[in-house]
C-alpha cells in the first residue's frame, strides 16, 4: 500500500513538474488524462504563452472589456475545445478574437456586460455550444433594414443558451434566424410577452425550446408549425391560461407548471397527440374535463400538483391512459375523496396523494393500479386505514403515511406487502408499533417513526419473538425521534442486527444502567446516530450538530459523576453482564456472573487457537502417515473415516470456535413457569444465533 502511495505521489510529481513549468503567471495549469491540459486564470497576457496541450480554459471575472484579435492563438492556446470566461466585465469582442480555434466546441461567456457580437464572430469556427447567459444583449437594431438583422452567423452552432439576456421581441428572436441548425434554444428568464407565428420559421431544426419565466401569456396558433423535430417545449412560469389550437405533432414532453391554467377542457391537449410528460404543477386548475387525457394516450408522467382541483374527481379521467406511470395529485387539498379510477394501469409505479384532505382511503383507492411501487398518502387526515387498503400492492416498496392522525394500523395491513422497503409513518398518534406489523415486511430497510407518542418500543416478549422470527432484522434505519421514550432497552436492539443509523433525539431519556449498555451496543455495531436532546440536558446537547458521538450523548444523558462514567464506558469488557430492567414484574433476569462477557478479542483468540490446533493436528496425521508406511496404492475410503476419527476439530460434537461462539452469546427466554431467563442481552445482541442453555 505505502509504496504505490509513494510511486503514485512520484508520479503525479513528475506530471506537474515537468510539463507544467511554463503555466503562466495568472493561471494554474493541470493536466488530466480524460480531460486533457486544463488552465484556469484570472488575467489573460499577451506577452506570455501557454504549454501546447491546453484544451480547457477558464477564467473566472474576466477583468477586461475587449478581447482582442487572435488573443487565444497568440497565447498558444490553438488547441482549445472549450473556453469559459464569464461573470467578467467583458464587452466588445474582436470579430477575430476566435480565429484560429479550429478545434472549440464550447463556449462560456456567461454573465458579461455584452450588448453586441459581429455577427462574422463565428462563421469560420466549428463551435458548438454557446452560452450568453445574462448578458444585455441588444438582438435588434431599428436603425438596420429587417431583413439585415443577423444576430450571428453560424452552421455549426447546435446549442444556444440566452437566458436572462433582455430579449423581448418577435424582431430579437428573429434575428437568430441564421442559425439554421440549432437544436437547442433557451430563452427562459426574459421579457417575451407574446408567441407569433414566424418567431421560430428559420429555426427548422429545434428540438427543445426553453421558454420558462418569460411573460408570455398569447401564443398564436402556428409559432411551432414549421419546427418537426420539436419534442420538449417549457413553458414553466409564464402566465399562460389556454393551448388551445396550438398544434406540435411530435411534441413529448410539455411544461406549463406555474402558469395560469384554471379549467382542462376536453381540447385542451389535443394538439399534443404524443405527448409523454406533462406538467400542470402549481397552477389554479379547479375542474377537469373527464375526456382531456382521452386525446394524449401515450401519457406516462403526470404531474398536477398544488392545483386548487376538488373531489369527487371523474373516475373516468384516466380510462385510456394505460401508458401511466407517474401520477401526483400532491397539494390539491380540496379533493378530500379520490375514486378508484377506472382503467387498466399496468405500468403506474409512482402515486403521489399527499396533502389531499383525504379522510379515507380503501381497497378501491389503488383498484387497477396494480403494480405500483411507491405510494405517497403523507399529509392528509386518515384516522383509519382498512386492513385491505394495500393488499393488491405486492410490488409496493415505498409507502408514506406520515403526517396524518392515525392511532394504530392493522396487524395484517402490510401482509402482501412483502416487498416493502421504506416506510414513512411519523406525524401520526401512535403509542405503540406491534411487531406483528412487520411480520411479513422483511425487507424493511427503513422505518421512520419519529413525531408519534411511541412510550416505549417492543417488551420483552416482543422483542424475542422478532428475534425469533427475524422481524426488522433488514432493518438499517430507525427513526424514533420525538418520542416520549424515557428508556432505552438492550432488547429493543437484539433483532435490529443490522441497524446502522438510528435517532433518538429529542425522547426523555433516563439515565438507565440499560442506557449505557444500549449505548455501548450502537459504538460497537458502528451505529451512526443523529443529534439528541433530552429534558435533563446539562450540556445543551439541543446545539449539538449531527453525528454527534454516541458517548457525547451517553455523557449528556448520564452526567459523569453518575455512577455510570466515561471510563466504564470505555472498558466495557470488564462489565458483568447488565441487570436487565423489565416491563413486567413476572419477568426475572438471573445474571450469570461466572460469565463475564470478555469479547470480541475472545473470538479472535479463539480463532488463532482453533487454526494453531488444526495445523498442529494436521502435523501430527502426517507423521501418523509416515509411521503408518502408507502405501502408494491410491484413495482408500476408509483412510477418511480413520481421519475424521483422529482429527480432532471437533469437541463433544461441536466445533471449538461455535462453542466459543455460544458461551459469548445470549440464548433465547425459556418460559419457565411464568418467568423469563436470559443471559446477557447485550451479548446477544452482538453475537447473533445461539441456543437456549439455561
Ligand atoms: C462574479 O463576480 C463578482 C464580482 O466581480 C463576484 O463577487 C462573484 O462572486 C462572482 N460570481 C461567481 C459565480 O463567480
Ligand atoms: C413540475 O413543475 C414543478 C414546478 O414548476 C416542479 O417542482 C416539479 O418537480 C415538476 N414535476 C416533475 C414531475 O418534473
Ligand atoms: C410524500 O409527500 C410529501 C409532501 O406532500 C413529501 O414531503 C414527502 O417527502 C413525500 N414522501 C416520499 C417518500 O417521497
Ligand atoms: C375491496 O374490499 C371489499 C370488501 O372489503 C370487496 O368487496 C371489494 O371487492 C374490494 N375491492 C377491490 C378492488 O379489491
Ligand atoms: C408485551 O406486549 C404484548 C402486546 O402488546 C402483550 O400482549 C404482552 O402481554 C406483553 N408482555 C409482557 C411480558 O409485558
Ligand atoms: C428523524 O426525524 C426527524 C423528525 O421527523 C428529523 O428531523 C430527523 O432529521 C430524522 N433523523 C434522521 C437521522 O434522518
């Protein structure tokens, strides 16, 4: 390891000292192999030069107003393919400041103080990508006859960026009509009020527009009529109410989120026969006509969010849109009641209902949407869920039903949802969360729990029955934050085996002989915990960031003059085993002091024991071999069976190591009579499998 550090550190040494000497006075030089010599600068001179393989260069507050003729080629910087240099004071630019760049493809000048290019600036240059983001760029000349206005020349030019550059007429945006083969155009961010029908007539070419947060609130019918090729159009953040009669054949992908829409009549998509992904977020839109997505069939992403829309919804809305696969109805909190749509919804994964004022929701609800993945009802005012409401969901992995006013979920809610992975129930009036529940859930991986009125989490008997039957044990994040635990059990943690992030801040916590042995459990799992605060706070443990240490939070919660101090904490393999507190007074812990827990070392001795005694048996049969004279006549069976006998791995049939093994962990309750035995919870917890021997 050290020495390739060392060759890698030469190496790269060598790189940057040779053949960066010559980097010049206002730029550092960098070279990488995938990306080629990259500069970056502050001042560009012209008395210096740059080493020859320099494909990237940037700088950032370009100082100057103009940049002369053949600046970069006198700087030796021929072989460029991009260059940025922006948020500067940039102005005036040489007709011929990029000639000679025969290899550039990009350029940045981004945030300049650029009103004018001559239009010849890129006619002899192969450039392919142009970014004049916020400049005040003056497009259109009226001293200069119509049909002369020429913004810039260019066959070359596929993407042109001119977001927030004070373009706000039809004559603007005309004047890029030379740039017949562009294929992407944003003008977001300016003052457009209107569409007309020749804006775009040269622009053949286009295949995306962006349009977003201009004022555009008329687009006349034939703007997009000679672009073919359009397939994405924003038109996000414009106070639009209507596309009627606006027609774009191949149109895929249209957004008209946070515009003015307040009604979807039935034409309202029909010039959009492809469309694939609409969206309709944050508008006002009240009603819905039952046959508007009846003209877009190929309709996979559906997003009408934050809507004003009102329940009941036609049940119809969505019979022939079986391409579905993202509907969000989050924010329309006047539906209050969702009908089970008719229709067939096979490829539907992604259903958000969040914040729809729902009171209920049932079987019906999810009817035909069969294979949905992740389901979202967070927000809304359930008090009750039916036991049904999920069970034709067997492929749901995801489900939110955070912030709503439940108390308690069925013991068989979940039962076909074997696949679920991430569940959501915080916000909600729980005070206790069967382990029943979670039966059938094996995969869970995360539970967020935090925000109810959970007093404590599993009993005793709880928690050896998941032990036993493996519920949560995929468990890796546990979310019980704002909670009103006041203890903290080893046996809350003995089925969590695979825990790795768990919060438990803001709970009351006591400071509990358990507390610190849960505490040392989480160090020693290398559980990552979130910030806690407790009632008992001493060292305003409220400000304390994430990640804080588990053994900050143990000293917060048990201050150091407890009996439980810091140092204990640090030699817990001189503990006894912890006195376990219990629910139940029926439940009696024997501690088994002739046990002390003295591990995990002992295992890796017992390991090194175990190897040194195989080898040594393993000698010892090659000399019994030797002595035997063992015949060269081949494989004898009953060599093997002599073999088994003389080497000794096993002791009274178990190997050393298991037994080992066994003696460090902690069995399982034997109910006997009514009380409960256990040895060392905390032993468990870290060891795993283990049978009863008490
Ligand atoms: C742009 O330049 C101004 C001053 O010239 C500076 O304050 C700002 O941080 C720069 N922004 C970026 C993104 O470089
Ligand atoms: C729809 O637009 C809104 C805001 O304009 C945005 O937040 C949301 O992410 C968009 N939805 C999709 C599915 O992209
Ligand atoms: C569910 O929707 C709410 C907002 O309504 C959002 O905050 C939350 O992140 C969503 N849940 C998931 C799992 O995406
Ligand atoms: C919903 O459950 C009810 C009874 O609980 C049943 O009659 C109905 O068929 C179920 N609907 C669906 C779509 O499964
Ligand atoms: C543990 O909780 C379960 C379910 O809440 C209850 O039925 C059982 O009696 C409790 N057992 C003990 C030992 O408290
Ligand atoms: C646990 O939930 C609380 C409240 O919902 C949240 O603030 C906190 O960030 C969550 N903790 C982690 C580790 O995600």
């Amino acid at each position: 390891m050290k020495l390739q550090a060392v060759v890698v550190l030469a190496l790269l040494g060598v790189c940057l000292g040779a053949v960066f000497q010559d980097c010049p006075r206002h730029c550092t030089c960098t070279q990488s192999s995938f990306a080629g010599g990259q500069a970056k600068c502050s001042q560009l001179d012209r008395r210096e030069r740059f080493p020859p393989d320099i494909t990237h260069l940037t700088v950032a507050n370009y100082p100057d107003e103009r940049l002369p003729a053949r600046l970069f080629v006198d700087l030796g910087l021929d072989g460029l393919l991009s260059i940025k240099l922006n948020n500067g004071s940039l102005m005036y630019i040489n007709k011929d400041a990029f000639t000679g760049l025969n290899y550039l493809e990009d350029l940045d000048l981004s945030f300049n103080k650029i009103e004018k290019l001559d239009p010849h600036t890129f006619e002899t240059i192969h450039l392919k990508r142009l970014n004049l983001d916020g400049n005040p760029l003056v497009m259109y000349d009226p001293q200069v006859p119509k049909e002369m206005q020429v913004f810039l020349y260019s066959d070359s030019l596929v993407e042109l960026t001119l977001s927030q550059t004070k373009i706000t007429s039809m004559e603007d945006v005309q004047a890029l009509s030379k740039l017949t083969n562009l294929e992407f155009l944003d003008l977001s961010r300016n003052g457009l009020k209107e569409l007309k029908d020749d804006m775009f007539s040269s622009l053949i070419n286009l295949e995306e527009i962006d349009l977003s947060y201009n004022q555009i609130s008329h687009i006349d019918r034939d703007t997009f009529a000679d672009i073919e090729e359009l397939t994405l159009l924003n038109l996000r953040g414009n106070p639009l109410k209507t596309l009627e009669g606006i027609e774009i054949p191949g149109l895929k992908d249209l957004d008209v989120s946070n515009c003015k829409f307040v009604m979807l009549a039935a034409s309202t998509l029909e010039g959009f026969p492809e469309l694939s992904s609409l969206n309709l977020s944050q508008n006002s839109i009240l009603s819905i006509d039952m046959d508007t997505f009846m003209s877009v069939p190929s309709l996979k992403d559906l997003d009408l969010s934050y809507n004003n829309l009102r329940g009941p919804l036609n049940n119809l809305l969505f019979e022939f849109n079986k391409r579905l696969e993202t509907l969000s109805f989050q924010g329309n909190s006047e539906i209050k009641y969702l009908p089970g749509f008719k229709g067939d919804f096979p490829n539907l994964y992604n259903y958000d209902i969040s914040k729809c004022g729902l009171t209920g929701i049932s079987n019906d609800t999810f009817s035909n949407m069969n294979y949905l993945v992740s389901v979202n009802v967070s927000g809304n005012s359930l008090v009750h869920i039916d036991p049904k409401t999920f069970s034709n969901l067997p492929n749901l992995v995801v489900l939110d039903l955070s912030n709503n006013l439940l108390h308690a979920l069925h013991s068989k809610i979940f039962i076909n949802n074997k696949d679920l992975t991430k569940l959501y129930l915080s916000g909600n009036f729980f005070k206790h969360l069967p382990p029943v529940l979670f039966q059938t859930t094996t995969k869970l991986h995360l539970l967020d729990v935090s925000n109810c009125r959970l007093t404590s989490l599993w009993n005793i008997s709880e928690s050896f029955m998941m032990r036993n039957r493996n519920i949560l044990s995929k468990l890796v994040y546990l979310n019980v934050s704002g909670n009103k635990l006041t203890k903290l059990h080893t046996h809350y943690f003995i089925s969590l085996q695979n825990l790795q992030k768990l919060d438990i801040s803001n709970n009351p916590i006591e400071c509990t002989p358990d507390f610190s042995h849960v505490m040392q459990w989480l160090i020693m799992k290398k559980v990552e915990p979130n910030k806690v605060t407790t009632e008992r706070t001493i060292y305003g443990l409220d400000l304390i960031e994430n990640n804080v240490k588990w053994d900050e939070i143990l000293r917060g919660v048990c201050p150091t003059d407890a009996v439980y101090t810091n140092d204990h904490f640090v030699h817990p393999i001189t503990e006894t085993a912890p006195l376990l507190p219990v629910d139940n007074d029926d439940v009696v812990i024997p501690i088994i002091e002739e046990t002390p827990l003295v591990w995990p070392m002992v295992l890796v001795w017992a390991s090194i024991f175990s190897l040194l005694f195989a080898l040594a048996n393993i000698i010892g049969l090659m000399i019994y071999r030797s002595r035997r004279n063992y015949s060269g006549l081949g494989y004898r069976p009953q060599f093997a069976s002599t073999l088994d006998g003389h080497f000794q791995v096993r002791r009274g049939g178990r190997p050393v190591y298991q037994k080992l093994y066994e003696e460090c962990s902690i069995p399982a309750p034997v109910h006997d009579g009514k009380k409960v035995r256990i040895v060392a919870i905390l032993g468990n917890a870290l060891g795993g499998k283990s049978n009863v021997d008490v």
